[in-house]
C-alpha cells in the first residue's frame, strides 16, 4: 500500500479510539444529581399506579416477626436437608438467606433486634463455622443446638408455645 492510502486509514484509526475512549470517560464521570425532597412528611400521600399511600401506612404495613420467621424456618430446614444431603453450597445458601430476612426482622421490629442479633451471634454463627466443616454429625449438633437457642428465645421473649421442630420430610431440593 501507498502511504498516500495508509496515512488516511491510520488516522480514522486513532480518531474513532479517541473518540471512544471520550464516550466512555464521560460515563463514568459524572454522578447522577440526587433529588431533593422539600415540605415532605410521613403523612404526605404518595401517588402510585394503585393509589395513594404515606410513608406512615408503608410503614405500618411492614412484615411482623410473624411473616419473618415463617420464612426464616423454610430456610432453617431447607438448610439441614440439604447439608444432610451433602449438599453444602445450597445449605450455606440457605444460612445467608436467613440472615438477610432476620435483618429485615431486627429493622421492621426494632424491638426486638437486641435479641435477633444476640441468636446470631449466639448460635448462627457456630452454625454457620460447622458448616463450613462440611462435617455432617458436627452440624447435626450445632443445628439442634440452634434448635434449642431459638425456642429458649421464644420462650424468653413471651412466646413459649411457639416452638419449631424440624419438619420430618424434606422439601423438593435442586
């Protein structure tokens, strides 16, 4: 090839990287603007596709203990028969998924948190070690203790008739 021909080509080249590399540079540049909420209060409707709400009645709304551990205990077992099963990733999977639902508990019924987070620390987190062992007989123990743990919180909290048991046949696993 001519450099006649090669000169234009090279520099088409070099202007369409410059050009990107500017498109992508500015991307990545500049935040996006927060919004700034004036005159707004809990009792302000906001309007939705379904009506109008306040923040008051979101929050009131807000899922109790109750919806919490109706979760929490699916996870609870699903986690022992799948560790049963040696499946350790889906019941480690299973750990985290309860710990974020209990989050959603200790924010919704901040009352209670103090005890969420003393059950974590007293219990989940034991669990949670035995199960990295990938060790059966040692997570059978810790889990039962678990078991123990979460229905002397109960019984401490002012509800002693509820009491979880492990279910006796184990959900459909992947």
């Amino acid at each position: 090839m001519e450099s006649k021909t090669i000169a234009p080509i090279v520099i088409s080249i070099v202007a369409f990287i410059i050009a990107i590399a500017a498109l992508s540079a500015s991307y990545k540049t500049a935040p996006a603007p927060q919004a700034q909420i004036t005159g707004f209060d809990n009792k302000t409707p906001i309007t939705t596709t379904h009506g109008t709400i306040t923040l008051d009645r979101i929050a009131e709304i807000q899922p109790g203990l109750g919806t919490v551990m109706i979760e929490y205990g699916t996870r609870f077992y699903t986690m022992y028969y799948a560790a049963k099963s040696g499946n350790w990733d889906l019941a480690q999977y299973q750990m985290k998924e309860a710990l974020e639902i209990q989050e959603v508990g200790e924010y919704t019924r901040p009352g209670r948190a103090a005890s969420l987070k003393n059950f974590e620390a007293s219990f989940l987190e034991t669990l949670n070690t035995t199960m990295n062992s990938k060790d059966w007989n040692a997570f059978q123990t810790t889990y039962n203790n678990t078991i123990d743990g979460c229905n002397g919180c109960h019984v401490a909290n002012g509800f002693p008739y509820i009491k979880y048991t492990l279910p006796s046949s184990p959900p459909n696993l992947p």
